[in-house]
C-alpha cells in the first residue's frame, strides 16, 4: 500500500537488478485534455509486465506492441514519442477529443541508481531526478517542495516522494482505510495512537506509526500548508490535544470525526476550558466528509477522504454536501 510512483519505480528496480529489459515512460507534456497529468510515469518490462499509467490503456498497449514480446527495449538515449497528433489516432489511443501528449523513453534505466532513488522514497525523501537526454544519465538531489516537471533542450527534471502529509489520531479500524486510500493518493501518512490495544493490532505497514500523546505527535509532525491532521479516535482526551496544537499550524486541513452533537460539544468543551473562541475554531471541520449515506468504516473513509482531496485542490464544495448539513436538512441523526 505505496503511492503508485513508488510502486512504479520498485518494479523497475527489481527488473533491472535481475537484469531484464525495460524503460521507463514520462508524460511531458500534454496539449488539450488527457488522461494523465504532466509527471505521470509507468514502468515496462521486456516480458510486456507494465506498472503505472499514461493513459486509459491504449497507449501502454501501443508501447507493449513497439517494445515488448519479442520487439526488443532499445538501448540508447531517451526518446520522445508523440500521441494523438491527428483525429484518428486521438481516436485509436483513447485520447479526449484534440488531446494529445508526449512522453519520453528512458531505456535500460541504471540498475544502481533506482535503487538509491527508491531507497530515499522508502525514507520518506522528497526528491529531484535530473536526467540528460543526451545519455540518459540521471542524478538525484533531496528537496524540501515539490518542484513542476521542467524539461528543456538538455534534461528532464521530475520530483518523486510526498507532497503533501497526513497525521491521523487513533490506530482504529477507520484510520486504517483512510491511511490506505492517503497512501494511494500520494500523502506520507503517520498514525498516532498511545493506546497499546490499538498500536499493538496496527496493520498498514507503510504508514508510520508512533505511540506517544497526540500533541506530542503534532508537534514533532510539524503541520505546514501541505499538512492536514485529522483526530478519529472519538475520545476528547487524545482527540483534543491533537486539535488544539494543529489548529495553530498552517496545515491546510483539521478536522475531527463525531456527530453533529459531538462536534458542537467538542467546540463548546474548547472554548470553555482551553480559552479557545469561535473565530479560532473556524477552520476545524466536524463532521467530517461529504455526505455519501456512509455507515461502514470504509465507507467512512471514502468520504473523509474525497473531502480532505477536494480541499488540497482548491475545489469548493456545495454546503448542502457536507456531512452536518445534508443530515441536518434531511433530519437524519444527531
């Protein structure tokens, strides 16, 4: 349970210790609608295995055709390759109408060095990849942003690793789905839960985990605008104290699960016994989600998750959308 890039790159990395053919796919650039944002990549073997996308499917079959059972992976330098040029082949590939893109080709990526850059990822690095057309010889370089994919006459310069972090309070079964679907949408996550019954039966690996208090583990989680901090654990005693020290970051997102009343106790349990007021409450969010009917845990988790998503780009959601308010215009629940 990794972001896709870094499965990507795993898979490329192992193919290429075990001396197998492959070449790694990046999208570059894009002119009208496509499938897959500028930075997409996807990895394929010489065996036609592929990791990762580019497209809806029919541009990885059309670079399965040209490089993969028995049409050998060139050697070389990289290579641009250009889809949806015309009507036709927009139409053949899949691509939206008047979308086009293109990629470049880096074949026979060294060995050694994906296996540097994946270990970096596997530290929680964020990190810039330079590689020279001319040879296809890539350097890498820890970074503290994300940086835009530039290309120009001489290289190509991508960033792997987390943009953007999470920090979860409680190891329940729900943090457990929404650590999962952070993971897959590109967020470093850490879980915080002092409870040795909780962070005991923990089962998302790739998440980090850490056992001390909550505001402890906000402070040392250090939320900044690309942060958000979401308490689960339904017990003000550790929920509290994470939101209290998050609510004094610049983390983009904080937010709490619990009912309508919960929410509304928690606000007035703040106020009057942490000198908080409602003009420093505004930006915690409880209930939590969009309203989707969720009842079940992953259910639940889909729709935290779509909100935090839709917040990290900037999209405004409807207010009837929200949890409180569609159950309050629709009576359901307290």
């Amino acid at each position: 349970m990794e972001n896709l890039d870094v499965i990507v790159l795993r898979s490329l990395r192992d193919w290429r210790l075990a001396g197998r053919r492959a070449l790694l796919a990046t999208v570059v650039r894009t002119w009208g609608s496509s499938p897959r944002p500028v930075g997409s990549i996807m990895a394929l073997c010489e065996d036609g295995s592929v990791v990762g996308s580019v497209s809806g499917g029919c541009i990885e079959d059309d670079l399965i055709h040209r490089h993969a059972h028995g049409n050998a992976i060139p050697d070389g330098p990289p290579a641009f390759v250009k889809y949806g040029v015309s009507a036709d082949e927009a139409h053949r590939f899949g691509l939206p109408c008047g979308g086009t893109l293109e990629l470049l080709l880096e074949y026979q990526p060294d060995a050694q060095h994906l296996r540097a850059l994946v270990e970096m990822l596997d530290a929680g690095r964020l990190v810039r990849r330079a590689t020279r057309l001319v040879d296809g010889a890539a350097t890498l370089a820890p970074i503290d942003r994300p940086e835009p994919l530039r290309l120009d006459s001489g290289e190509l310069v991508n960033h792997f690793g987390p943009e953007y972090r999470m920090l979860l309070i409680g190891a329940g079964q729900l943090t457990e789905y929404l650590a999962t679907m952070a993971l897959f949408s590109g967020f470093a996550v850490t879980v915080c839960d002092p409870r040795e019954e909780y962070h005991r039966a923990w089962q998302v690996p790739a998440a980090r985990l850490v056992t001390g208090m909550p505001d402890d583990a906000v402070t040392a989680f250090r939320p900044d605008a690309r942060s958000c901090v979401v308490a689960l654990t339904h017990d003000p005693k550790l929920d509290d104290l994470a939101l209290l020290e998050a609510l004094e970051s610049e983390a983009f997102y904080v937010g709490a699960i619990g009912s309508r009343r919960n929410n509304q106790a928690r606000r007035e349990r703040l106020i009057e016994h942490f000198g908080q007021t409602e003009a420093s409450l505004a930006r915690l969010r409880g209930p939590i989600g969009i309203y989707i009917g969720s009842k079940t845990p992953p259910e639940i988790a889909v729709s935290v998750m779509a909100e935090i998503l839709a917040v990290k780009n900037g999209v405004p959601l409807p207010r009837e959308m929200s949890v409180a308010a569609a159950k309050a215009a629709s009576g359901i629940g307290e």
